[in-house]
C-alpha cells in the first residue's frame, strides 16, 4: 500500500513496560516527524528525522526515543511507559513542496 | 511558549453559514502557513495553505486571509456542509530554511455543522 501507515493502530500496555510504535511510509520522502496529540493541547512534535540515521529532538522529547535506519521507517519507543503517554500518536513525513502527510495514527492507553 | 493561538476551540455553525477560524503567530520568520482537517479517528490532512506575500487564497469553499502586519491569518468556510464537521488547525512553519521543516500547530478547533 502506497502512503504512511503507523502499527499498531491501538495499544494497551502498563506502567513501565517498553512499547514501539512503528512507521512506514513508501515515498522515500527525507523528513519524518513523531507527533502526540491530546485534548486541549493540539499536536506537538516529539521527535524528527531529516534521514536515515539523523534523528532530533522535538519539543516533548522525554521518556521517547527513536531510530532511524532505514529511510522508509522511523520507529518510536517509550523506554518505560507512563499514564501521562496515554496519547494519539501520528506518525507524518514532508514531500519536496513542503506538505506533511500524516499516519492515521496508533491510539494508546497507558494503564 | 505558543508561537502560535488559535481561537475559537470550538464552533458551531448551521448549514449553509461560514465559519471563520482565527490564527496569530509570533515569529516574523515564520513564511508558510497550511491549514489541516482532521476527521475523527483519522490523521490531519493539509486542506489549504498560504504565503505572505498574498493576503487571501481560495481553494474552493475554503478561504485563508493572510494579514501579515497583524500576524494574523484565519479560515473561512464558504457554505458549510454537515461534512466539513471537523477539527481544524492552523500551522506556521519557517519553511526558507534553518527549522528542520518543524511546523508549529495551533492547538486546533472543533467545528460542528448542523444540518
């Protein structure tokens, strides 16, 4: 399938397990970016990648990391999940003209 | 800091009626400005986007007005329909260059169309 998909698309884990979020996208496009979105806060970016193997913090980078080997997928892990990661996750990357395509995202619950 | 706010959160309009979402952004470096629809259960999708250097662009209903000295730009929807009930956010990005190609977003606004 052509576009960006994101899995799983739900997830329930407990406190201080480890969970990865992973990405796809099948354009080759350079620039991937992380997001969580939570009510009353909109979207904000976690962590980015201009390529393969060049990842940077976002602006809620803590308790988050991610790898970058492969310029089609940007894997995102919470090293010890908390409650407050219960979030929507989206998963975007940036064609040449600048627009962000966006995941439909993986829902997670924290318990 | 938000660099950029975005009002109202929430909306509700009759069919028909046009909604006006309204968006300020602080940093003058900022030089692209896209607007981004999200159903629900389904990631933002760009709907409309804009430059400085015009102050409105049309793309069918949708309208953005760019007032650059203001640092204001919003979103009009011409004729709303039931289908365009939606979260919509606004977004501002130094896109010349030197910011990763990082968008900042408004925290979004909830929109409602009645029949």
């Amino acid at each position: 399938d052509a576009g960006i998909t994101q899995s799983p698309r739900y997830k329930i884990t407990e406190t201080g397990r480890q969970v990865t979020l992973m990405c796809h996208q099948t354009w080759s496009h350079s620039y991937m970016f992380w997001y969580r979105q939570d009510l009353g806060h909109g979207l904000r970016l976690i962590y980015y990648s201009a390529a393969a193997d060049i990842t940077d913090k976002g602006e809620v980078p803590d308790g988050y990391v991610v790898s970058r080997s492969k310029t089609e997928n940007f894997p995102l892990t919470l090293e010890s999940a908390t409650r407050s990661q219960t979030s929507v996750y989206f998963c975007a990357s940036r064609d040449a003209l600048g627009t962000q395509y966006f995941g439909p995202g993986t829902r997670l619950l924290v318990l | 800091q938000q660099q950029v706010k975005q009002s109202p959160q929430s909306l509700i309009v009759q069919k028909g009626g046009i909604p006006i979402i309204n968006c300020a952004y602080e940093n003058t470096a900022f030089d692209y400005f896209p607007w981004y629809q999200q159903f629900p259960g389904k990631g933002p999708a760009l709907l409309i986007a804009i430059r400085p250097d015009v102050s409105e662009k049309k793309e069918g209903r949708f309208t953005i007005s760019f007032n650059k000295s203001a640092k204001q730009f919003s979103l009009h929807i011409m004729d709303s329909q039931p289908g365009d009930s939606a979260t919509y956010f606004c977004a501002a990005i130094r896109d010349s260059g030197g910011s990763n190609y990082k968008l900042t977003f408004g925290k979004g606004t909830l929109l409602t169309v009645n029949p």
